[in-house]
C-alpha cells in the first residue's frame, strides 16, 4: 500500500491560518509560523476586549451621568439612590444618552430622585 502524504490537507490548514493573518504587517501575514502565532495572540485580544469594552462603556456612562447630576447639586451615588427609592428602573446607557441629548427630562428625573430622598 503507498504511503499517504499530507500535502494538500497541510495546505489548506496553512492557508487558513494566512487568510486570518490578511492585512497584518509584514512576516506577520506571509510566514506560517508567524502568522499563526499573531492570528492566535489577536483571536485572544479580541475575547478579552469584547469583555473589557462593556466594563469601559459603563465606566463612561457613570462618569456622563455623574457630570450632568453634578449640574443639578447631586453626586451620582445621591441621583441613583433616588431613582431607585422613587421606584424609575432605567439603565445607564439610557440616563447617559438622556444627559446628553434631553437635559429637560433628566432634570425632571433629578427632581424626581430629589423628592424621593427628603420623602424617605
């Protein structure tokens, strides 16, 4: 029986891991080895990041929303605080996007959260 070789198999495995590597810099997308090891090291960065990005983009919501209560004589930690004992469930994208774009509804948002605290 003559012996099987792996050529075309080991091909196609290679130029799988090259086609990942399109558009890296240098060796990074022509050699095997290289490649493989940046594409792997990327795959990585990019699990790790998909995660990070959610903890970065609720850090600036709160730093938004924190600038914008301050505006009205409130920390943050007072403003939530309010908002939950007044009974108002909105995330903090929204509240974030509501500083920004509606600063007549935050501030009857901040009213709200006001007269919740002094009532309790």
């Amino acid at each position: 029986m003559a012996r099987v070789r792996g050529g075309p198999k080991t091909r196609k495995r290679r130029k799988k891991w090259l086609k990942l590597a399109k558009g890296f810099w240098g060796a990074r997308s022509k050699l095997y080895r290289t490649a493989r090891i940046s594409v792997m090291k990327s795959l990585s960065y990019a699990y790790r990041d998909r995660r990070a990005k959610k903890r970065e983009m609720r850090k600036l919501f709160i730093s938004r929303i924190n600038a914008a209560s301050r505006q009205y004589d409130m920390s943050y930690s007072q403003f939530m605080n309010g908002l939950k004992k007044a009974g108002i469930k909105i995330d903090r994208k929204i509240l974030s996007e509501l500083s920004t774009k509606d600063s007549v509804l935050f501030k009857t948002l901040v009213d709200a959260s006001k007269d919740a605290i002094q009532s309790s």
